[in-house]
C-alpha cells in the first residue's frame, strides 16, 4: 500500500504525524486505544514521528536517469549530438 508519492520535495509535519498514526493503528489492530493504553499509543505515535523525520533527514535521493531535470536534458542532448557526429 502506498501511502504518498514515492518522492516528493516536502514532507510537511501533518504528513509525518498522519503516518505515524496510520502505522500505530495498523500494527496495534486499534483506531482509538482504550483509556488504559492511551499513553503507550501517543508514545508510540511519537516515536514513529521521530523515526520518520530521521529517515527523511538522511535519506540520500538521486533523480532517475529518466527524470526531466535541466541536467538530464542536457547530458540527453550532449548523448545526441555525439551520436550524430556532431560535438
């Protein structure tokens, strides 16, 4: 299951919390913790959060080789060029 496109420039903090709060209900098997385990799910929520945040912290993301970028067109367009001969 996707949960957001699979890169996007800015993950707002809604979007983290959001997730974290999906995947707490998910692994617990409850959409609202009973009054005895609220302390423990918010704890997990915010532990999630913080892991989410860390990974996007250092997550190294390179641009697929079919990605329109301004770089990827140019190094198309020099490929093309040494293709037909020219420089």
């Amino acid at each position: 299951m996707t949960l957001r496109e699979p890169f996007v420039e800015e993950v707002t903090e809604a979007d983290i919390q959001a997730a974290a709060l999906q995947y707490v209900r998910k692994i617990s098997g409850f959409r609202t913790p009973a009054a005895h385990n609220a302390d423990a799910f918010d704890a997990a929520v915010a532990a999630v959060a913080d892991a989410t945040r860390t990974l996007l912290e250092e997550l190294v993301v390179r641009p697929s080789p079919n990605a329109d970028t301004p770089e990827v067109r140019r190094e198309k367009a020099r490929q093309a060029r040494i293709a037909s001969g020219r420089r």
